[in-house]
C-alpha cells in the first residue's frame, strides 16, 4: 500500500473502445469506455472517474463527464451529444482510488467514427463485366448422397471480375479513408497496394436484410497526381457454392461493389470518390475462378503486375454498369477476418498409394502459401483434407457437392521459383495431396495460413497432464478454426452458423477469447432472421436458399432428414448468448439490443405450448389435471433434441434422427422452461421487473408440470438416456424431495456404459457440473479422464488436434469415418476446466467478484490458468510441494475482489500476501493483488 495518501502509484492503461483498442470505424455514436489499472498494488478500488471525449477534427469538446462517484471502468457509455460521422476523437481518463485524496494522471486514447446513422451512403452500386453464377449443387436434402458433380470446376465457375477506378490528387493528403462493401467478397488495392490485410470482406451476413460495410485508412497509400482504386470480386458467402447443400446464387448471381473514398487535405479541402460508371473492369485477369469450398485456380502467365497502378493499359477493359440496389447497409462492427498464424509444413508423406501428401500436423482453416519451380503452363493442384484413412493415404473426409477444397495454379515458369498463396478461398485440413508438383520438394516449400477473427486470447490453461493441455489446445484450435466471420459448426463442409452449436460453446469462447464484438455482430443477424412469429432460426446468416424450410410442411420424427427452421434449444443462442457476454464482459448493451428478440422467441414457445398435445397423446382421454398442465408443456413441435447422444447412433434404430425421436418431447419443455428462468434474469437486469416476475412465475409453472408430466416417484425420467436427466437437474426442474433419487438413476445410466458419458449436444455442457453438485465428484472425474470412446480423452488418444463432430469420428477398429474433424461444440467442456480444475469461477458480470476453488483431489500435480478479464489478469496457479503440503498462488485484478475456496479438510493454512504471512480460514475474501496461501491436504 502506498505510504504517501494522495500521491499515485497507479497507472491508468489498456484504453478501449467497445471492446478495441484506438479503433478506426467505430461503429455506434454512443460509444463505451474501457480501462483498467497497470500496478501491483494490493486492495486497490477506485471511488470514482473522470472522462473527456474531445472532437479532433473541430478542436471541440465532445463530452465531459465530470467526477462521478462509480467503481465502473468497463464499457461506461458516452454521455454528450451522440458522436458525428467519420470523425475523429480523443480521449481521457483520471481516476480517484479508494483511501487517496489526489486522483491518478490523466490517461489518453483516440478513435474514429466511421460512417453513422446520420450520414446516408451516396455512392452507387456498380456490376462490372461478369459471367452470371450458374445454379449448382443439391436443391434438396435427400440429394445429397445421390448428386454426382462431374463436370470440373473451370467449367462451372467463372473468371473473377477486376475493376479499376483512376482518380486524380492535386494536393497533399492528411487524411484518406475507404468506405466499401460488395456483393460477394472483394479485395481492394490502391496503387499497387492491399487496402488492409483482412481477408474475406464484407465478412457474412444475411445479406438481403443487412450487409456490412468495412473502413480502411489509406492514407499512407494515396500520392499526388494519378492514382489507382483496385478491386477484386469474387462469389463468397454472396452467391458461392456454401452450405451443406452445395448450392449457389443464395441470394444473387451477379457481384457488385460500392465504394466511397474520402480525403483530406492539408489546405483544409476535402474530397470524395464515387464508384460510379467511370470505372471499368475486365474478368480476364490470373484468377480464373474462385470459391469459398470449391476452392482457387491462378493462371500465373498472365501477367497483370501493376494492374491497380497507374500506366496499366485498360483500353481493352469493359465500362461497369451502375445499377439500383436496396440494400440495407450496415457497419461493421467488431475484428476482420485476416491471417493470424503460420505453421511450417511437418514433413512431405509418400503414402501407400503412391501419392504425395504435405502434413501440418495440425488441422485448421486457412490455405497453403508454396514455393514452386517449373516449365510454364505446369499446373499443380493441392487437395485439403483434415485426415489420412486407416491406411495412412489421403482421405477426403468431406463428401457433398461442391465441396472440393482444391486450389490450382499455373505455372509462370519464372526461373528463381514462384510463390503463391489463395486469396478468396480458405479450407478445412492438416493435409494437401499434392500433384503435380516436381520431385524434390521439401517441407519448407509450403506454409499453412491460418485464417481466423482476429479475436485476442485472453484464457490460458496448462497442467501436469498433457493430455488435457491437448484437450485444451483442442478446444481452442476448433475455436479459432470456427470463428472466421460467424461462429460455425465446421469450416469444411457446412460452414453453418449454426445456432445450437454456439449456444452450448459460448461460455467456453468467452473464457478463451475475446469474443464481445464478434458475437454481438452474429446476434444482429440472427435477430434480422427472425421470423414475424418470433421464431429464432437454426442457422444464422439465414439465407434464402434455405427458406423454403419455413415455408414447407410440418416437420416429423418420421422424416429421416427432419427439416426444421426452428428448434427448442437451438434457437436459445438469442438469449444465452448475449447472456453469457454480459456476465463475462459486463455488457448489459448486448442485452438490450437483443431482449425484443428473446421476448419474441420466449411468447412464441408460450404460444405453441398452449395451442397443443404431443403426437403420442394426441386422441387419448386425458383428466383434467394432465390436460391443464400440458399448455405449460413445450412438447408437440419436433426439434433436434439431445442431438448426438452416443447411444442413440447405434443398434437398429441408431441414426441421428434417434436422438431428437427419443429426448425431442422432453428436451423441449426443459429448454422452454430454461429460457424463461434466463429471460426473467436478463429483465431483473435491465430493470423489467414486470416481465422478470412473469417469465419467473411461468418458469416456476413450467418445471411443476414437467415434474407432475415427467418425474415418477422412483425419479425415473422417460427415455432412459443420461441427457434427460442432466438437464432436468441441471436446469432445476425435478422437485428437492426427488434430486437424490433423480441423481441416482442418473449415476445408474452412467454406471450402464461403464463410467462414460452418454450425452448430446444441449446435456453434455451440464454433465460434470450436475455430478458435481450431487456429490458425485469422483465420477464427474472419472468421465473427465476416460480414454475409451465416447470421451474427450479419445479423440486426444487417436492423435487428436481439433475438436470432433463425433465421439467416434475415427471409430475405435481404426475406421475413420466422413465426419467432420473440426467441430467445437462438444468442446464446452473447456469451461468446466478452468472453473473446477483450476478453480477460476465468475460470480459477478466482468469478474467483479470471482471465487477461487481449485480440485486439489483431482489426481493431478500442477494446475495453472488464467483470464484477462474487463479488469485485468486472474490468474490461479497450484501444486503439490516435495514436502507434501499444497501451494496455490493467485493474482486478483485490480478493482475486484475474490473468495479463495479451500477443502474443509485443509490444515496449516498459511496466507503470504504483500510481505506479510498469517494464518487464515478455509474461505478467505481477498482484494486485488497477488498472493499465496499454502496448506496440508
């Protein structure tokens, strides 16, 4: 503690905006303020703050917040007038600390608006010269396994379009900014060079209902005289061959683009650049075809060098057509799509077959960046895929049409060798099947690019056990894998954002990454798909190609493909998602930007529960008493269920239909009753108490008649499978005097499958934490570090590197199967981890408050982990001494405090803390600042 009262040791540091650090493109005109302290003080809290928001570009004040009384140094909303458009700020930050009279020095920051709501877009849609995108792929589901597409792809798709815009600077530029946004997704150069690094703009969306627009700073690429805007479109998520259908032209068959770029002079002018039908365009540029799954072909003889330079000779290119475009632009919000890592190739197989395969020795998204040397006209192909077979040769695992995952290139024939990697393409794999190719390559010929959000890693796990370091590793690896513009289920064959999949995930990714603004901007998507009834869809960007789900017949059990828009559970993710941020990054604004949705969602459940009967009673006489509760029972619509139960995908039956035919009825009303306990939180929140207290006395209606419907007096829950039984007591459904019984038959199933786990998708988050919280520990650990399938261990015994779609996607005989080797659902489990192993437990929004209560009694000899929280590093790091006592250390952020938790069993506690040693309880409150406690077990 400092000695001197009123004089400040502490800095002020880490200064965000909306969760980014001196962002260029805010997106909101009332932005919030971050920041955290940069000491190792100890019980440091802050008694109030001070805020300054001054507008640079008119040298005005902005916002002066006064001293306000508040301990708030996460996201505190601006507070003047709401913020101009394509402005730029500065701003200031002072804090007064608890127990000082002076406050600490100023801190500064800037940041820049980008185009807001004030400000409408001007600039015109232009369509360059371009091949209309022929349909493709299956139109149906039931196609899929039939469909053979035999044609190659330089024969269905087309050449990329390039435009070139020329503009003239008569001045010198202080200031340039590129607004741009396409139809499909574009690559812009000016004089030579890329505008940014991002990849994969605009990024997707529903694009129909909202399509975001993207802000570079080119100043530094903009000079006097003749100047070059180049941009290069191509299918993407806009009109390429995506989904699990393989289909085409979701929702156009023509790529367009629209730009505006503003500059700044140093005289005090200013300009802006149009798209309009002064630019021209031409398809007959090096890339021959481009497409997100299918893959990229680059034709290196043409030589197109300086084509978005000056002095390039377009007289053959074609004018562009400027046409009329509705379309809802939006800007985008959160961290770019880029290249965030490179892995060296592992070594070069020759396998059995006789092929030749480069090995990563990691399976990720992204492309292969090569060296080649060869004649000219040499075409060498790369085929991606995620695993060998059971023989040790190439697999593509991933069947479907169009799901090719082939990149081509042509050879210049360039003495010194040519380099190359794909730009509008990116792909699910570990391994490339290389033709080809001469003899004598060497792995460090090709390098794996790893494309992913540019999402900082704020949670770090590590243990004395390597295999749950490779679990972790894992989980956070099919993370980043997935999380490339939307949370997907895969990034090879669906490439889906599917809503359950990140419903179940969204707590492990906000204790590894930084994942605010990326799942804030997946949410305005969902709510822009949601249907007027209040349906939330599966799959979000919804695109129209898959709207006739909604429009078809009712969905049956019966139906081996069982087509849903909406399901129970699934469309949850708009509730527990933003629920989830705000409890990890005290966001209460994600809330409010997504309560009409879930109100919407929740009245739409309460709707259909009342209207009627599941199919097994519908016609069978009913007493009063069960007919009345069955409108407070979600139970007559299908949904997908406990998807993925092991059980239920073997025996005679087994198929992934089994799971939503046997758990459909009561995942349903557990799921329905579930959100509504959510929602009556979220309205406690934001201060509905009204609708806190309806959603609640519905909530408690709802787990009355569940129990009466469901709930036999031995605790026996239909259907005889684990994931009933987890959710019921996870979720508080099963009355207190039926919890031991109810736990029991739970242990009972588990005992069954000989100390597996035998949940699916919405249960197995819940698993461990129920057996927990029944005193089932040793179990709960049991099933944790089981290494026979179906577990997480498996996957991690059979060579591992990613999460898997299935328990079993390299069955134990050695088969590997068509599944998807990068799906991080299942990996959830990365929460309990750290929450239990490592102790590292949120009990208020932001960390505000946290508890540390390692498992010393889980087999292992060292844990250590930690989250950056909005205030800072928590950290928790134990083992077992030489000596035979146990040593925990932990750093507690500034301005928050926590609750060390030890075994009641613990002895000789001893607390080491700021130069001081005592002896202290089994439950300490601790404020900021490191320490250690030590004790005997």
């Amino acid at each position: 503690m400092n000695r001197f009262k009123g004089v400040s040791m502490v800095d002020i540091g880490d200064l965000g905006v909306e969760h980014l650090t001196s962002p260029t493109g805010v997106w909101t005109a009332r932005p919030r303020y971050s920041w955290r302290f940069a000491t190792t003080e100890h019980d440091l809290t802050q008694s109030a703050y001070e805020l300054e928001v001054v507008d640079l570009d008119r040298s005005a004040p902005a916002w002066r917040s006064g001293r306000v009384p508040s301990s708030r140094t996460t996201l505190v909303e601006h507070g003047g007038d709401v913020l101009r458009s394509a402005t730029r700020y500065g701003w200031r930050v002072r804090s007064w600390l608890a127990g000082r009279s002076d406050p600490t020095a100023w801190a500064h920051s800037e940041f820049e608006t980008t185009l807001l709501g004030d400000e409408p877009w001007t600039a015109p849609w232009i369509e360059p010269e371009q091949a209309p995108v022929r349909p493709d792929g299956a139109a149906r589901f039931q196609d899929l396994h039939s469909l053979r597409i035999d044609s190659p792809p330089e024969d269905r798709l087309h050449p990329l379009p390039y435009v070139r815009q020329r503009f003239d600077v008569d001045g010198e530029v202080v200031r340039a900014r590129l607004y741009a946004t396409a139809h499909g997704i574009y690559r812009a150069e000016i004089n030579g060079s890329p505008v940014s690094d991002e990849l994969f703009a605009p990024g997707n969306d529903s694009y129909d209902r909202r399509l975001s627009f993207q802000v570079y700073d080119v100043t530094g690429l903009v000079g006097r005289g003749e100047n070059v805007l180049g941009l290069t479109l191509s299918d993407g998520w806009y009109a390429g061959r995506v989904g699990i259908l393989g289909s085409s032209r979701h929702y156009g068959e023509r790529l367009r683009a629209t730009w505006q770029l503003r500059l700044a002079y140093a005289d005090g002018r200013a300009s802006t650049l149009l798209s309009d039908g002064t630019a021209v365009s031409s398809t007959d540029g090096p890339l021959r075809y481009a497409d997100l799954a299918v893959g990229e072909c680059f034709d290196a003889r043409v030589d197109w060098d300086g084509w978005s330079r000056p002095g390039f000779d377009d007289s053959g290119w074609s004018e562009v057509r400027v046409v009329d475009v509705d379309q809802p632009l939006v800007p985008f919000a959160g961290e770019p799509v880029r290249p965030v890592l490179e892995l060296p190739a592992v070594e070069i197989i020759r396998t059995p077959a006789a092929e030749t395969v480069v090995d990563f020795g990691q399976v990720i998204a992204g492309m292969i960046r090569f060296r080649v040397r060869g004649p000219r006209g040499a075409i060498v192909r790369l085929e991606h895929s995620e695993v060998l077979d059971e023989h040790g040769n190439f697999l593509m695992n991933i069947v479907g049409p169009n799901k090719d995952q082939t990149d081509v290139y042509v050879l210049a024939g360039a003495d010194d060798g040519e380099t190359w990697t794909p730009t509008f393409t990116f792909h699910g794999f570990r391994y490339a099947r290389l033709t080809g190719f001469p003899e004598g390559i060497r792995p460090d010929d090709f390098t794996a690019v790893v494309t992913s959000s540019d999402l900082p890693v704020i949670g770090e796990f590590s243990c004395s056990d390597e295999r749950l370091n490779r679990l972790h590793q894992n989980v956070r690896w099919s993370q980043r894998g997935n999380f490339l513009s939307i949370p997907t289920d895969c990034p090879q064959r669906e490439r889906y954002g599917w809503t359950g999949d990140i419903q179940v995930f969204a707590p492990t990714a906000a204790t590894n990454m930084a994942v605010a603004p990326f799942l804030s901007r997946w949410l305005a998507n969902v709510r822009a798909d949601q249907l007027e009834d209040g349906r939330i869809t599966n799959i979000s960007p919804d695109p129209p190609s898959l709207r006739f789900i909604a429009e078809g017949p009712p969905p049956s059990y019966d139906d081996p493909v069982m087509l849903l828009v909406s399901s129970a559970g699934w469309g949850d993710a708009i509730a527990i998602v933003p629920h989830v941020l705000y409890e990890h990054f005290d966001d209460v604004r994600v809330l409010e930007e997504n309560y009409p949705a879930m109100v919407a969602w929740a009245e739409y459940q309460i709707r259909s529960a009342e209207r009627g009967l599941p199919p097994r009673l519908v016609g069978v006489e009913l007493d009063d008493a069960r007919r009345a509760r069955q409108r407070y029972l979600w139970n007559n619509e299908p949904n997908f269920g406990d998807w993925l139960a092991p059980s239920t995908l073997v025996g005679p039956d087994g198929d992934q239909i089994n799971a939503p035919r046997r758990t459909g009825e009561i995942v349903g009303s557990l799921s329905h009753g579930h959100l509504l306990d959510r929602l009556s939180q979220i309205a406690s929140v934001l201060g509905r108490s009204a609708d806190a207290e309806r959603f609640a006395a519905r909530a408690s209606a709802v787990r009355a008649a569940f129990a009466d419907e469901y709930i036999d007096s031995q605790g026996r829950i239909p259907g005889d499978l684990q994931g009933p039984y987890v959710l019921a007591l996870a979720f508080d459904f099963v009355p207190d005097d039926l919890v031991p019984l109810v736990a029991d038959q739970l242990v009972e199933l588990i005992k069954r499958a000989d100390d597996h786990l035998d949940t699916g998708f919405l249960s197995v988050p819940h698993l461990l934490d129920v057996l927990w919280d029944t005193g089932q520990r040793d179990l709960a650990r049991r099933i944790l570090f089981q290494e026979t399938a179906p577990s997480w261990l498996y996957e991690v015994t059979q060579g591992a590197t990613t999460i898997w779609e299935g328990w079993e996607a390299i069955r134990t005989d050695g088969t590997v199967t068509e599944l998807s080797f990068n799906h991080y659902a299942f990996g959830c489990v990365d929460d309990w981890i750290f929450r239990r192993l490592a102790g590292l437990q949120l009990i208020e929004p932001g960390y505000r408050r946290s508890r540390i209560e390692p498992d010393f009694e889980c087999g292992l000899t060292r844990v250590s982990a930690h989250v950056d929280t909005p205030s800072g590093r928590l950290a928790s790091s134990w083992q077992r001494l030489e000596n035979g006592r146990v040593e925990l250390r932990v750093d507690v952020p500034p301005n928050t405090t926590t609750t060390i938790a030890l075994p009641a069993s613990a002895r000789g506690i001893r607390l080491e803390r700021a130069g001081l040693t005592r002896q202290v309880a089994a439950e300490t409150d601790l404020g900021s600042g490191s320490a250690t406690v030590s004790f005997d077990l």
